[in-house]
C-alpha cells in the first residue's frame, strides 16, 4: 500500500520532523476513524528511520531503510495489530503475547543505530492484561524508542497508557479539502457524507458492494410493513458493528431530520426519511439512539448476532412504525 501524508496533515508532519530531537518516547495519535492516521504514523516512522531524509524531514525513499521499511522488514519497526488467523479473520484483541514479544526487541541494540519504533494500531485493541504489559515498557524506554499508539477510541485505553504519552488530535480535514481528494480519485461526494465526513471511510464504501445495505435502508424506510425476523435472517452473516452502524446512521439522521431538520448521512433519502421522521415517536427514537450505541460497544464480543438484530429492528417498528 503506497504511504501517505494527506494533505491535511501536512503541517503537523513537518512539525514533528522539524523537531524530532524533541520527539517524546511515545506519542498517542487520536481522532476519527477513516481520517489517514494509520498512514500518517507509518509515514512518519518511514521517515524517523530513513538514512538520508529530505530537507524538509520526509523519508528519501530509495535509501535501503525506506526500501525495507516498503517491503516490511526494516529490522528496527515492528508493528502491533490484531492476529490474522488462517481463516482471514482478524482477532479483536492485542494479545498479551504479542506485547511480550517486543522484550527481546527492545533489548536488541538497534541494527541501523537509529531509532527503533513501535507502531500499535489500533491501540485500544489491547486488553487490560496486554496494556499492563506494555506499561512497563513505557516506563523504562531505551534510548532512541519511539511509541506510536493510534486510536480512534481514546476512551477505551487505560489512563495509565494514555498518560505515558504525548496525545496528539489528529487533524481532521474541512468539507472542501475532503470533497477535492474524493474527486481526484474519481469517487462521488455522496459517499462523504455517508461516511459521516471521513475520506478515507468514503473510500472504502465506494468500493463496497452496496446491495444488501440498500436493502436494509429500504426496508427501514417503510417501517409499517418491516419484518424483523426476515431482516435479521438476511443479515445474520453481516458483521454486527456495521449492521449497528447502519441502524444508527439512519436512526441520526431520522432525529437530526425531526430536530434540526438537517441531513447528515443519506441526504439521497431525504424523501422518506422526512415521512418516517415526521410519525415517529421522538423520545422512543432518542431512547433507540441510546440503546444502539450501547449495542456498539458490546457487538464486537459473541452474541446470537440474529436474535440481535431481530431485538433492535423491532425496538425500531415499534418506534416508527405506528
Ligand atoms: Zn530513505
């Protein structure tokens, strides 16, 4: 995957690299999702680790640091991120192993005598066991160690992680920045404000086939005749955190529409979300909003994900469907 710094990170890029004598040992990179923090922390541990960086701080990119850095396997960069098992599914946690795993690597001395970095992504993936592990590490840093941790859930890190670092908010770009990247890759504008304004998450919905979430949309557009136990038997094999996500992105735009009378996710939609909007019961709809993100942060653990889904999708006809 080729790095970027996007255009909206820019400036604080140069800014770290401009002062990198002052770098701290670990630095905490928050903020929303689909923004391009993954790509920015690689960026700027290719450029920490680069032998022969540009005037301006970025990494050379032909030097043999950058091309192991590119291929995966500079000798000093290891990267933390959930297991994949053999089956492509990808863990939800940061073991605690793998924590351990980096002992022996920070007590190796560096192999190109730079900096030796460590990039945890996402950082809140690690579990109460795996960040005490790391803690210890955090507490005594060797020499030249960079921690790079990257989260779009600061609230989910133990304090005493969060408080070993210096935390960054990650620069978010404005509307038109947003709307002239998407373009350039030839992608709707429609897909931003579905993504709730995050370029790098229109990106990906671009690309998605969209059939069933268009089913869903359309089916909790005429609640009246909705039938849950059907939906929920179409969308058993739907992972749980995006069926929620869609649900509440619906159910945010229904109150957004009744309150403000704004738009923000499917302004295509405009048409039916008015009428549902207009003969739902408000404060059933506000409790529902609650109810779904309470369902968010436990939908990743196992559950009946059908029963689930059946559960929420009858809370939403009983609410709008009268
Ligand atoms: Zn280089």
């Amino acid at each position: 995957m080729p790095l970027n710094v996007y255009a909206w990170q820019q400036p604080l890029f140069r800014s770290l690299l401009g002062n990198r004598e002052k770098l701290p040992h670990a630095l905490l990179l928050k903020g929303k999702s689909g923004t391009g923090k993954l790509h920015f922390a690689q960026s700027l541990a290719r450029a920490l680790l680069c032998e022969s960086p540009r005037m301006d701080g970025s990494a050379c990119l032909s030097c043999t640091a950058c091309n192991w850095f590119d291929h995966g396997i500079h000798p000093d960069f290891r990267l933390l991120e959930p297991e994949i098992d053999e089956n492509g599914k990808k863990a939800a946690q940061i073991t605690i192993d793998q924590v351990r795993s980096l002992v022996s690597f920070m007590n190796m001395t560096t192999h190109r005598n730079g900096y030796r970095i460590v990039l945890i992504h996402p950082a809140d993936a690690m579990n109460v066991h795996s960040a005490n592990a790391l803690l210890k590490t955090l507490e005594e840093p060797h020499g030249k160690t960079l921690f790079v941790l990257v989260t779009h859930k600061q609230q989910a890190l133990l304090p005493t992680i969060s408080s070993r670092c210096r935390i960054i908010s990650m620069p978010f770009p404005r509307r038109e920045e947003a709307l002239a990247w998407l373009k350039e890759k030839g992608i709707a504008g429609s897909f931003l404000a579905e993504s709730g304004n995050a370029p790098l998450a229109a990106l990906d919905l671009a690309g998605r086939d969209r059939t069933l979430l268009d089913h869903v949309l359309e089916k909790l557009g005429n609640p009246a005749s909705l039938d849950a136990v059907e939906l929920a038997e179409i969308c058993q094999k739907t992972p749980l955190p995006e069926f929620i996500s869609w649900l509440q992105k619906w159910c945010h735009d229904l109150a957004s529409q009744a309150f403000a009378g704004k738009i923000r996710y499917f302004p295509a939609l405009s048409d039916r979300i008015n009428a549902v909007s207009g003969r739902a019961d408000k404060i059933e709809l506000l409790k529902l909003i609650r109810k779904l993100s309470q369902a968010q942060r436990i939908s990743s653990h196992p559950v009946n994900a059908r029963l689930f889904i059946e559960e929420l999708v009858l809370n939403y006809r009983n609410m709008a469907g009268r």
